[in-house]
C-alpha cells in the first residue's frame, strides 16, 4: 500500500520562544552556482529554513539567492556558524556574515565546533580555513582558550538584534554540562547542532538537550556525501512497501523523532523529495531504529581538529 506524503511545514520551538521549521536546506559542500540554485530551488518549493556556514564559503551565494527568491526574508529562518579560527572575536565574525549574506540578521549563529583553532597559523590572513602547523598537525589551542569563553561572548550577541539565537554545534554532553555549570554562563545554548542519523542515533544526547530545553539539529542526516543511509537494506524495504523513496523513509523517521532535520542536496528532484514526510508504522520505525544496534554505529564527520570530547 502506498503511504500518504505531505510536504513538512511543521516548526518546533526554541527556548527563546521563535519557530524553527523542522526541515532545513544543508548547504555543505554547496558551491558557487549550485549553492545559489539550490537556495532558490528550495525557497520556491516551500522550504522556510536555510543552515550554512562561514567556512562552506557559500554565504554570498546564500544571501543572494534569498534575496532572488522573492520569499519575505522574515518567513526565512536562516542559520550560520562561527569558524574554530575566530572563537576569540565572534561579534566581528559575525558581522562578516552579516555582511556576505547581506541581511540584517540572523536567525540562529551556532559555534561550529567546541574548538578554537589558533589564527595565527592560517595562511595569507585568510581565516574562513582550516590552518596546519609546520609538522602538518592542527593548531588546536587549548593553553590560551576554550570554548567557554566563547560562549561567554557569543551570548553578548543577541542584545544587538543583529541574531536572534545563539547555539552551538558539535558539543557532547560533557560539554555541554561543562558550558551550562560555567560561572559566566548567562544563556542556555538555543540548539545543538550534531551528525546524528541512524547509524549514530544520538539517543543520549537528545535525551539531556531536551532536559536543558536545548533544540537538537540533525546534520548529515543521510549519512553526508552520497547519502549512503538510503542504500541501507533496511531502509530500500520499508521504501519499497510503501511505495515511497528511500529519503522520504529516512528523513521520516528523523521528523518522527522530534527534532530539526537538514538534510543537503543541489539536486532539485532531491530537494523536493527531501522535505515531504509521511508517518512510519511502529515496526517500519523500530526496524530503523535497529540499524544501529545490529551493524555498530558509525561517525562521518570527524575531522582532525575535533577533541576526543566532543565524541562522548
Ligand atoms: P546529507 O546527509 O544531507 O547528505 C548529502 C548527500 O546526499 C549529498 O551527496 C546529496 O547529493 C545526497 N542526497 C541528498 N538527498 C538525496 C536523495 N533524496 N537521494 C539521493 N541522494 C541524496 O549530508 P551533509 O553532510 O551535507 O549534512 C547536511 C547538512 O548539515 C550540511 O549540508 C550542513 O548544512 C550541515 N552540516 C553541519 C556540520 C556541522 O559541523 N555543524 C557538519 C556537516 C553537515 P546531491 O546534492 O547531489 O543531491
């Protein structure tokens, strides 16, 4: 029997009290005109959320698009992120954003990860990089900062209504308990960005996010680059009984869930099927809820600058 889709127009609410359209547009790996065109593909097919990046270096092409779409910039929710090189200055950070998407805010600006790579190892003053030392390691700086005073400054940020959220990306719970028993911590993080899908299900670390009223965003939610997930058995099955595609089922099962889901494509047949939804059976959902119990679960992204911690 055929499910019944329906395009996703749900929203989910921060702790600061806006909505937050539960299907995102990724934009990783989305260059130049492709990142343009998928913006535009995606604002004109409905979707209201945009999640990029300084250092996806796509950020003009994003602004440009959502100005082109003709889609009020109020009914956008867009998101973008503060690079590991300018932990120590996210106010001027954030300002570059600003100024290379051309839109007055914000919507959510996420520390990218719980990390500050040392700027004066880039090369060329170029920031939006990832800087190597001489021996080919990464200047992760632990002696001189962490990412506490990041926060401590990042959540200065909303006070001048050029964002309307501050959150972060890529935290364990070690270090969010770590954030939020901090002495200068003044504002609980409004999301948590993190690879999270079935192979790595993160039950742990939705479980404490939804105790602190921290919203929980899913990236790589098909498993990142070629979206391996929709090649899994399990999930070509429950495809074919419903007689859906394999990134419906997956990105079903995210929205059933209850969290922010961004999945990324610059394919526009893609960008469709990746925001209509339909509701799993019990089983169909069980069933892919036991992928990771069955095969181990797997880490995508983990790149070299990333501590042990961020894992736990
Ligand atoms: P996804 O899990 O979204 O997978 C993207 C890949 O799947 C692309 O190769 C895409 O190709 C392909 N794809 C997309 N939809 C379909 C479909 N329906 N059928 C078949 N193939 C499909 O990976 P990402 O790693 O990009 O994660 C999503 C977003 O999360 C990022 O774009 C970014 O915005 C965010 N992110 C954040 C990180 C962080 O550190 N905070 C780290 C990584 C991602 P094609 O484009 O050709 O369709």
């Amino acid at each position: 029997m055929s499910a019944i889709l329906h395009y996703s127009t749900k929203t989910l609410s921060l702790n600061t009290g806006a909505k937050i359209p539960q299907v995102g547009l990724g934009t990783w790996q989305s260059k130049d005109n492709d990142a343009y065109k998928s913006v535009v593909a995606a604002l004109k097919d409905g979707y209201r959320h945009i999640d990029t990046a300084a250092i996806y270096g796509n950020e003009d092409q994003v602004g440009q698009a959502i100005k082109d779409s003709g889609v009020p910039r109020e009914e956008i929710f867009v998101t973008t992120k503060l690079w590991c090189t300018q932990h120590h200055e996210p106010a001027k950070a954030l300002d570059q954003s600003l100024k290379r998407l051309g839109l007055e805010y914000i919507d959510l600006y996420l520390m990218h990860w719980p990390v500050r790579l040392d700027p004066n190892y880039v090369k060329d003053g170029n920031v939006l990089s990832v800087p190597t030392k001489a021996d080919g390691s990464r200047p992760v700086d632990i002696t001189n900062w962490n990412f506490i005073k990041t926060w401590e400054l990042m959540q200065e940020l909303p006070k001048t209504n050029k964002v309307k959220a501050v959150g972060v990306s890529n935290f364990s719970i070690n270090n969010l308990k770590d954030l939020l028993a901090s002495p200068g911590n003044q504002l609980t993080p409004a999301a948590n960005q993190v690879e999270l899908h079935p192979l790595l299900p993160q039950n742990e670390l939705i479980d404490f996010c939804k105790s602190k009223g921290i919203m929980v965003e899913a990236y790589s939610p098909l498993g990142s680059t070629n979206a391996p997930l929709l090649k899994e058995p399990v999930v070509l099955e429950i495809a074919k009984k419903n007689n859906v595609q394999p990134g419906h089922v997956v990105i079903s099962w995210h929205a059933q869930r209850g969290y922010v889901v961004l999945p990324k494509s610059v394919n526009p047949d893609r960008i469709k099927t990746n925001r209509k939804v339909f509701t799993l059976s019990d089983e169909d959902f069980e069933a892919i809820n036991n992928i990771s119990k069955e095969k181990g679960e797997k880490r995508v992204v983990h790149p070299d600058w990333s501590p042990f911690e961020a894992f736990k």
